[in-house]
C-alpha cells in the first residue's frame, strides 16, 4: 500500500488551486445539507465520508468541501494503481489500496488514521466509477471500517448536471450521519435517498436550499445575454 505523507500548506494551495479550476470549469458548485456536515465535522469521533463515485471530477469536489470540515484532518483512500500515476497527491492525504489484490495493508493503514478522532477519510464505496444514474450498491469496507473504529459515516451524494448554461454544475447533497452499525443496505439507501432528492429533473432550475461554493462565472449564454440584453431562457435560472 501508499501511505499518505500529508503536507497541510500544500494542501491549502491545492484547495486553493482546486476552487479556481472548479469555477472555470463548471458554471456552479452547490451544496445542500450544510449543517449535517457541520455536526458530523463537530463530532469527537473519526468520521468516514462515502460518496457516490461517477466522474472524474469527484476527488477534486471532495478536496473542495476540506476547508467546511473544520478542525478535522481529512484522507482519502484511492486505488495504488492510480495513486502510483499521482504520487503527489500524497502530500494532500491521498492513501492506496491495492484493490485487484490484497487489501489488508491499506486497511490496516485507515484504522490506524481513524484511531485519531480528529481524522475522516473519504472513501467511494462503490469502488469503481459507474454511471451516476446506475443503481447505487455500496461494498462492505467503508462501514466495517467505521465498527472497528467507532467512526459515525456521513453519506454524500454528488451529482454533475447541464442545465440551461453552457457548462455543467455540481450539486454536492449531504445526509445526517450514520452510526457505525448501520447496514450496508441503509447506507446504499441514504445514498441513494441524497441523489434522488437533487430532483428527478432540475427543470425549472430551483437553487433554494442549496448555498453556492463559489459565485458562479458568466458562461457562454449568459454573456449573449448580456450583450443582446435579452432575457434568459429560464428567468428562474439566476
């Protein structure tokens, strides 16, 4: 396995880094279920964080949540054989697991982080990319982390959408938290429960409860807009 060899000003300026790429590339990042993530963040146990796993994008939108997770030391686990392509992430608190052969190692290495309560280490259960709209089922490693450790488990669901702009968004939902010996069918659901409550349409575009993690940028239509001064296609699209 790859250990972490985590280095908290480099991480500052990735997070940085992460923000001002995030906003050239998509047209808005939002969040719903601030304060669940602000009790499970205050909590004094380790915290494991599973996401839905789908995109590309998605290490780089968990690293955009890590300054909302105050006072807590954030992890992420990733296969080795990616992690050996980006070593560097290391230093940002990337940890490998060898998944095509023998975990152990790895999982040792996550139970010795959750030992810290101060820790979290963010985890994709799936375990693969799939498509956001294939049916979630979790595997059972992120939950059996959380009983060996005592880690409460905080659902996140991400999901990425075009709607009337020419770059996509990111609607990242946070859930209550989880006890460590829920079974791996209620954190599917909860996962599951997080992505489908975005919307099964997100037309008309209805951004209430969700708070903006950075002010969004003109894209391409809205900058037509603005020098034909016509209106918008959606007048609710803001």
């Amino acid at each position: 396995m790859i250990a972490a060899r985590k280095i908290r000003w480099l991480e500052r300026l990735f997070v940085w880094e992460v923000r001002r790429v995030m906003r050239r590339r998509f047209y808005g990042v939002y969040l719903r279920g601030l304060g669940q993530l602000e009790r499970a963040a205050a909590s004094p146990r380790p915290l494991v964080i599973c996401t839905n796993h789908s995109n590309w994008w998605d290490g780089f939108a968990a690293a955009l949540t890590i300054p909302l997770f105050s006072g807590r030391r954030l992890y992420l686990a990733q296969s080795e054989e990616l992690l050996r392509l980006y070593r560097p992430l290391r230093w940002l608190g990337a940890f490998g697991l060898d998944i095509h052969g023998s975990p152990v190692a790895g999982v040792r290495y996550a139970l010795g982080l959750l030992g810290e309560p101060r820790n979290a280490i963010w985890i994709f259960p799936q375990g693969r990319l799939l498509p956001q709209w294939a049916p979630l089922e979790v595997k059972p490693g992120a939950l059996w982390l959380a009983r060996q450790s005592g880690a409460l488990v905080l659902p996140v669901a991400f999901r990425y959408e075009w709607m009337v702009e020419s770059r996509p968004s990111l609607f990242i939902h946070c859930g209550e938290a989880l006890e460590p010996d829920a079974s791996d069918a209620a954190l599917t659901h909860a996962l599951q429960r997080l992505f489908d409550a975005i919307g099964p349409t997100l037309f008309p575009v209805d951004l209430s409860g969700y708070r903006p993690l950075f002010e969004p940028r003109r894209s391409m239509n809205k900058v037509w807009e603005r020098i034909t001064r016509s209106g918008p296609v959606n007048p609710r699209n803001e």
